[in-house]
C-alpha cells in the first residue's frame, strides 16, 4: 500500500508497526526485546521481585505468557524464580544482577529512541500528541489480557520523568 493511501487506521498501524520494529532492532542490540524490558522495568518498580500472577497483570497479559517470558529470562540470567515467602503455591520473579545492568541499559536504548523520536515535535505537539493516543487508547471495548507473541506481550509508553508503578 503506498504511504499516499494511507488514512485512519491503516496510518497508525503502519506507524506503530515501524516504531516497533525499530525499537526490537535497537533492543536486540543489547540483548532484549520489548516485552523483556518491559518485564524488568515492572520488576525493578515493584522491588526486584513478584509474583507471576501480578507480573502478568502489570503487564496485561495472560500467566502463561509471562510464564514463557520469565523462562526466557531467566535463560538469559536476568531473572530467577524463587518461593513467595507469603503464599507457598506462587511463585516470584526476582531480577538479578544482570537483570538490573539490562534494565539500565534497554532504559538508556528507550530512552535515545524517544528523544530521536519526539525531538522535531514542539512541546505542544508533543503533548497533543499524547493526548491523541490516550484517546485512541480508549476507544472501544475494554482492554482485556489475550494470549500474544512476545512483543505484543507489553508495550512500552514513553517513559516520563514521573513513571508510575501502576504504568505497563
């Protein structure tokens, strides 16, 4: 399809398709993908350490996809499991060493990828922008958790100087 017949909502899945795969690019530089950052950054809010069950919900997505991104963590040694001191049955991902140093730099990788990004934006378009998205955001039948591939697990929202807890 040329860029010319390009309208609504083929637009921005074709934009947001090209930002993805951008940051993947970038990502796997240093060793990680979307969802795996976004997998850290909520471990790293949340302490170092939760269960899958909560780790599945900041990140809305179903349990077994987090329990096959947390496998491919801890493959790679940024996350391991251990016993919840407060319910024998669940099960905590708990970020390591490598896992922090990854954090920082895939947040380092995000964050060069925003500033490219919004940086011929003015401010005001940059906020109108922001706004724009909430909005599509929004629209139609509510989110819920459905089973996806591994960057469509989480997606990451530009980050902020005030990040919250409670963002994916």
């Amino acid at each position: 399809m040329a860029c010319a017949e390009r309208t609504g909502l083929f637009a921005v899945l074709h934009a947001s398709g090209v930002l993805e795969a951008r940051m993947e690019s970038r990502l796997a530089d240093v060793g990680l993908s979307i969802a795996k950052l976004a997998a850290l950054r909520q471990l790293r809010l949340a302490g170092d350490s939760l269960p899958l069950g909560q780790l599945a919900e900041r990140l809305a997505c179903v349990k077994s996809n987090v329990t096959q991104l947390v496998d491919r963590l801890e493959g790679d040694g940024l996350v391991s499991r251990a016993g919840d001191p407060g319910d024998r049955r669940s099960r905590l991902a708990v970020l390591t060493d490598a896992g922090r140093a990854a954090f920082t730099r895939g947040s380092a990788v995000q964050q060069d990828a925003e500033r490219e990004l919004f940086e011929p934006l003015t401010g005001d378009e940059s906020a109108q922008l922001h706004v724009l998205l909430a909005k599509l955001s929004g629209a139609g039948p509510s989110h819920q958790p459905r089973q996806n591939s591994e960057s469509e697990d989480a997606r990451l929202k530009p980050s902020r100087s005030d990040d919250r807890e409670d963002e994916p």
